[in-house]
C-alpha cells in the first residue's frame, strides 16, 4: 500500500504543482503550491495511517482522489497483514507447546535421567530450528563444484530422515560461486520438504549445466503444490502441515538468492512438485 500512495502523491502533486504553478507564472508560486499540497496529502496519509479517513473532503480534489484510493485498498491490506500476523504467532505457539512446553513437562514422577536427558535433547533442539532460521549466512561465495556438494548433502539426509535420494548427474563438474555451507543447508531444507510432501518417496536430486547456468532440481513424487502452496510457498510461516513451522522454502529462498541464484517452484504433468535452484555457472 506505501508504493500505491507513493505512486498517488507523486501524480498528483506533478500535475496540480505544474498546473497552479503555471497560472502563477512563476517558478516560486509553483514551490509554494507543491509544498502547500504535499504537506495536506502526507497529513491525510497519517491520519489514515491512524485509522482516520476524513468524509469531508471535498469532491474532485486530489484529497478526494488518494482518500477514495484508501478506502478501497487500505483496510484489506491492513487485513491481510493482520491475518499474516495471527497466523505467524499461532505457527510458532503451536511449535513451542509441542517441542519444546511438552517434552519439558509431559514427564511422571517414573521418569528416570535417560528419558528426562531425552526430553530436554528435544526441546533443546526445537529452539535451535528457531535459531537457526533467524540466524543470517556466513561466509562468502566461492567457485565450487556442485556435484560433490549435492552427494554430501543427500548422504546426511538418507542417514538423518530415512528416505532414498536418487541423484542424477548429468556433468562429472558443475561449478558455480556459492557459499558452500550455506547452498547446503538450504539444499538439505528442499529435501526435507520434498520428503515430507511426497509420500515418504524416493526423492529425485539432479545436477546438471544447461546454456550456462548450473542448476540442481529436486523433485518429489507427492501430488503437487496445490493452487493456494504454490502461491504461497515461499510466505514465511505457510504450512499445509499442522506441525510444520513454514519456514524452510523462505529460509531457502533468502539463502538462495542472497548468493545471486534463483528457486523455482513447479508442478510436474506426470505427478509431483519439482523445486529448480539455479546460479550462473
């Protein structure tokens, strides 16, 4: 909504300082005459801002046009953000009470030092998932070979969640300037979702070069990104799954592209999602 009254007041205050300035003749009546106006439309703006759109304002004035521009966008963006907000705390409430409020005080008196160890291990490990995605990326790009990166990563998470990566490599090299690290911490983020979404299914994870551009796809074997997932994949705190904080495609996302790449979501014709991350090779 800041941009739509940013595009509104430039306009206006173009076409009414050029025009009253014109029939002044001169250069300071023209000054005056868009000070004069741009002081009234941010002081309307405030006061919207404050919930306070004024009724009085006179029909045919620029007033008129940015308080009816107001009216009609104002208050559903202002809604939408309000929901985005409940739905972030709810997200972040849910996970607490199950990871960390419940491992800490769903124990009996019975409980004995390896199941309390056990416990506290669990809750200790949900708030550094939290910490991890407030955490920001260290370290700098550098040329690296993606082929290897991308079978270290797909050894950890058969080993941590269970599940088959078949890799395909289409190069033995495929090189691009990355954070090593991070690239992999964020690749680990993709398979884990695709691995959760897509049936507990073999996970496909392929690396190739194409017309200069390195690119490592995942791709699942689940029913695809529905219409609402795939345009709100990347909104932090959206989840399909009750337990699922919907961080980790927009922690991807962030890394991803603070490194100069981009992520791609599709749905593929003959079944699955497919995420495609790409850099320059």
């Amino acid at each position: 909504m800041e941009v739509v009254i940013g595009i509104l007041v430039g306009v206006v205050l173009g076409a009414v300082g050029l025009s009253m300035g014109a029939s002044r003749g001169r250069k300071a009546g023209a000054e005056e005459a868009k000070r004069e106006i741009e002081s009234s439309l941010r002081a309307l703006v405030e006061a919207v801002r404050r919930g306070k759109i004024p009724a009085d304002v006179s029909s045919g004035t620029p007033e008129a046009a940015l308080t009816r521009a107001l009216r009609e966008g104002w208050a559903p963006r202002e809604a939408e953000r309000e929901a985005a907000l409940r739905e972030a705390v709810g997200r972040v409430s849910a996970f607490l009470d199950k990871s960390v409020r419940e491992p800490l005080t769903g124990f009996g008196d019975a409980a004995d030092a390896e199941e309390l160890r056990e416990r506290i291990g669990r809750a200790l490990g949900a708030m550094e998932d939290l910490e991890f995605f407030m955490r920001e990326a260290e370290g700098a790009t550098q040329g690296t070979d993606l082929v290897p990166l991308a079978q270290k990563v797909s050894k950890e998470f058969v080993s941590d969640q269970g599940l088959g990566v078949r890799l395909l490599l289409t190069d033995p090299t495929v090189r691009a300037s990355v954070n090593p690290a991070a690239l992999m911490d964020a690749l680990y983020l993709v398979l884990h979702n695709a691995g959760r979404f897509g049936r507990n299914q073999t996970v496909d994870l392929t690396v190739a070069k194409e017309d200069g551009t390195a690119k490592i796809t995942v791709r699942d074997h689940g029913s695809g990104f529905s219409e609402e997932a795939f345009s709100r994949a990347f909104d932090p705190f959206y989840s399909t799954s009750d337990d699922g904080l919907g961080l980790g495609l927009p922690h991807a996302r962030k890394v991803i592209e603070g490194m100069g790449g981009k992520i791609e979501l599709r749905n593929v014709p003959d079944g699955g999602a497919e995420v495609e991350i790409s850099f320059p090779a």
